[in-house]
C-alpha cells in the first residue's frame, strides 16, 4: 500500500464482495462446497464466479455456498435462482464454465443445457 486511497479501494473491493455474498439480489448464485465439491474444485469455480461478478460490476447477484447436497459425480454444483424462473441446476462446472454461466444465464437469460443436470420449479 503506498496512500490513503490504495487503502480505500481495497477497503470498497472487500466491502462489495461481503454484499455479494450477504445480499437479497434479484439473482442468487449457490455453489456447493462440500468436502466432495472442493475435491473436485469448487473454490476455483467459486473464485471464478466473484471475479466475473466484479468485472461485470454485477452487485445485484448473491452468491452463497452450500454442503453436499448427494450428487458428488456431478460436483463442482452451481444453482441459479433468479425470481420468477425455476431454479437451474449445473454439474461438473469448471472455472471457464461458471463464467458462461454468468454471461449467457444470468445477463442474457439463456439456459446452459449442454450442462443442466436438474431444473425445480420456484
């Protein structure tokens, strides 16, 4: 660090990862980080997804972690809910992935299949 105002944006960066990650944001992002998930690199994927967000300048997107939640064949796990739409399930997703993940579902509305392993209804 070599000024005051350094200081101040790596204060702001920390500050809007926190919101992110503790946010009620039209859009929420959940990646499973079980023990199975991390094996299987989901802290890349997770990585992945909060240096998209930020890049993008995307702060009404959540993103939070789950455990295991039994599909460890399928793992890293990304679910997509976004309001009013049913809940989008990806498997084995890689950091490259999430990041599609971002641009084409969560910007542009459009649907991954070639990775969708289950979709719910909200």
């Amino acid at each position: 660090m070599k000024s005051l105002k350094e200081l101040d944006q790596i204060r702001e960066k920390a500050l809007e990862m926190t919101r992110v990650r503790q946010g009620q944001g039209l859009v929420k992002i959940v990646v499973g980080l079980g023990t199975c998930g991390i094996a299987a690199g989901a802290r890349d994927v997770m990585a992945a997804i909060l240096d998209e967000l930020s890049k993008r300048g995307l702060t009404s997107v959540t993103v939070s972690q789950t455990g295991c939640v039994g599909l460890c064949d399928q793992e890293p796990l990304v679910d997509v809910i976004k309001a009013g739409e049913p809940r989008v399930t990806y498997g084995r997703v890689t950091p490259e992935v999430a990041r599609k993940i971002i641009a084409q579902h969560v910007i542009n509305h459009q649907v991954l299949g070639e990775w969708v392993i289950a979709t719910k209804e909200a």
